[in-house]
C-alpha cells in the first residue's frame, strides 16, 4: 500500500512532443471509455476522485500522470471506443497513444481495463498490438465482477485468458473496484513492475 498511498496529480499531455523526459518508471493504464479505468486508479491509489478531478470535458484525449514519489508514476491513457467520436478525435488518439505505447522507454507495463460483462473489442487488441513488439507486459483486469455471480466470472477469466494467448507476457485478473475484489493481487503485479 506504501507506493500507491500518496500519489498525485502530475501533468496532462495533449501532444506527443508534450510527453515528460523519459525517466523513472511508469505504468499505463487503458481501456473503453467506461469499461471503470478511473474507478480502478482510484481504488488502486486509495483515493476517492483522484483520477477523475483531472477528467473534466476536453481532457478526455488527453494523458494524465500521477506521481506516486520517487520518480514512479501510473499514467492515464485516454479512453476509446465511444462510436459518437468523430475521425479526427480518433486519428488524434491514435498518435498519441501510439506514440507513446511504442516509445516510451520508462515504460514498465500496461495495464488494460475491460468490463468482465464484455468480450475484447477491436481497439484493445489494437493498444496489445503497438505494445507487443516492445516485449512489455501487460496485465488486464477484468473489472465490475461484483455484477457477476463467480460461475459465469470464471467463465470470463477463462475466456479472456485463451483469447489473449496469442499475445505473450499477458495476464487476467478478476477485479472489482466496489468490493475491492482483486486489488491486492493488483496492487501486487503493478508494484512488481515499478521496482
Ligand atoms: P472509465 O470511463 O473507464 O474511467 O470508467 P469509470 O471508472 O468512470 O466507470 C464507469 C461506470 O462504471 C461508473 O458508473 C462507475 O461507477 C462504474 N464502475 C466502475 N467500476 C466498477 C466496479 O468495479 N463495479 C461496479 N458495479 N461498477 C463500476
């Protein structure tokens, strides 16, 4: 719990070249918009808003970092998937996380969001494509399993797991950010990865 209890907000990036140097240790979290990203930073980080006080509107394409002290930070990558967004929004998302997915040096892992009631969509195996060549691992949590009895939760962990062996260095956890189910397992994987 150490790491994770006193971190704050960094710095929002809008631009690739706006990116802070390439130092230290960071970890990247993705995911749908709504899929319970910044649910699963603030319980991860043991804080109620803290992701979502730098979420306000037209920050939404944005980065956000959070420094957890010692040069370590979990960076906020922006959400995708909302079919109303226009192309321009998407191709601006698409340089931006592309960019920094494949670039960026200090980059320990990714951690990938997804609502355990859906399967993966187009644009996750695209972020698990650009992160791939790098060898970095990924890690994806399967959040808002306490929507789920734990037959049908385990069927998805199942699931998830066999469709994301075509990717190595993957691993799938159930999680939950109201029962805190899995945060531990989480918090563990996450502080592994920072060290
Ligand atoms: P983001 O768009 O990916 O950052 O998603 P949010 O964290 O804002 O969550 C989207 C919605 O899902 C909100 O209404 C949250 O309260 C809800 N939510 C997020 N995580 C969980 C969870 O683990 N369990 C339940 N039941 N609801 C969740």
């Amino acid at each position: 719990m150490s790491l994770f209890g006193h971190a704050e907000f960094f710095r929002t990036v809008y631009r690739p070249q706006e990116l802070p140097p390439d130092r230290g240790a960071e970890v990247a979290f993705a995911g749908r918009s709504n899929a319970g990203k910044s649910s699963a930073l603030n319980a991860l980080l043991n804080r109620q808003r803290l992701a979502r006080v730098s979420k306000r509107p037209g920050r939404t394409q944005a980065i956000n970092f959070f420094n957890l002290g010692g040069a370590r930070y979990l960076v906020d990558l922006p959400g995708y998937g909302y079919a109303a967004v226009p192309q321009a929004q998407r191709e601006h998302w698409g340089e931006l996380v592309s960019v920094y997915l494949m670039s960026r040096a200090c980059l320990r892992g990714l951690v990938l969001i997804c609502d355990v009631r859906r399967s993966l969509g187009p644009l996750d195996h695209q972020l698990l494509e650009w992160l791939a060549p790098t060898g970095k691992p990924i890690h994806v949590l399967l959040t808002k399993t306490d929507k789920l009895a734990r037959a049908p939760g385990a069927a998805a962990l199942e699931h998830a797991t066999q469709t994301l062996r075509i990717y190595p260095g993957v691993t799938v956890q159930l999680f939950s950010s109201v029962t805190q189910s899995g945060l531990p397992a989480a918090r563990k994987v996450i502080a592994g990865w920072l060290q």
